[in-house]
C-alpha cells in the first residue's frame, strides 16, 4: 500500500491525505470482514437448510396432560407437531396414528378399530391415518377396565418411509 504524507492543513481544518487514507484502510478492513461474515453466515444458513430438509419430524402428545383420567368414556388425545419443512412447500403431508398398549408396550392396538398394531410400521388400513392433530378416542368402561395404559402417538411423512417420529405417554385410567 502507498500513502503519500501531506501535512494538515494550514488552517486546522479538514484531514490530510495520510488521515484519510487510514481511515479508508480501516474501512476496507471492515468491510471485508463484513463480506466475509455474511457470506460466513450465508454458507451456515445453507448448511442448516439443508440438514433440516433431512431431519424428520417431531411429535410431542399434549393431552391427556395428566397421568390419572378419572372415569372417562373419551379421551382427547392431542398433539403438537414440527415439520423440517415449511408446509406450504412440495413436501409430501405428515399423517399420524394413534396406538395404545394395556402391556406396557409388549403388544399396541390402533386407537380407531382396536385392530392389532406394530409400532414403526404405518398402517396398511390408512382408516387408522390422520392428518389432524388430534384425536376423540372412545374408552367405554367394559372394554376398558381401571389400569395403566401407554398412549403412542406416530408421524409418518406421506410417501417417505423415512420420515417417521414418535411420542408416547403412560396414563392410568380410574374407574
């Protein structure tokens, strides 16, 4: 770099062509820090967008909220969702069903027909599917005695197989 040493003006004012090529220097140092950083960021934003294109969805039940549902003939079984994708995009749907086990987890039945149920496997019955998010599932006392009960709840993204989560929740039903 060439500066050229003028000396301050005679009458005070004003900066020399050294001050100013300083102060021009440190611009250009910042700036191209700036750049850096943003084309810094704009290569993580990237990185990001991409892993979350990959990453599955994720469910969390959010009622029942208690563990003790006092004589129920329905419960509201309800959940909160998060697409990796937004969902106006092209991506295909998240459809969801909803199981229970009286075992502890051992053997699962689908909420809506009682038929038998394989957690991680989507229903070939897509009349056990939902795409709400939420669910009135009917737990009459006489096929369903005071015990523990583990409610599941999966996400399946349509067409995906590889776009599968999960959450369950243990609650007691009193009779």
């Amino acid at each position: 770099m060439h500066s050229t040493n003028i000396a301050p003006s005679s009458r005070g004012k004003g900066f020399s062509l050294a001050e100013v090529s300083v102060v021009l220097g440190i611009i250009s140092i910042l700036t191209m820090g700036v750049c850096w950083t943003l084309e810094q960021t704009t290569r993580v934003m990237r990185v990001t967008e991409a892993r979350v294109r990959t990453e599955l969805p994720h469910v969390i039940i959010t009622a029942p909220s208690g563990q003790e549902l006092p004589k129920p003939e329905n419960i509201v079984v309800a959940w909160t969702w998060w697409e990796p994708y937004p969902s106006s995009s092209d991506y295909p749907p998240i459809q969801y069903a909803t199981l229970y086990s009286r075992d502890g987890g051992r053997t699962w039945r689908n909420m809506r027909d009682d038929s038998t149920a394989r957690p991680g496997e989507k229903p070939s019955d897509l009349r056990n599917l939902t795409d709400r998010i939420s669910f009135g599932w009917d737990v009459p006392a006489e096929k369903f005695p005071e015990g523990n009960y583990t409610i599941r709840l999966e996400a399946f993204g349509d067409e995906v197989p590889q776009h599968y989560a999960y959450d369950q929740h243990d609650v007691l039903i009193k009779r």
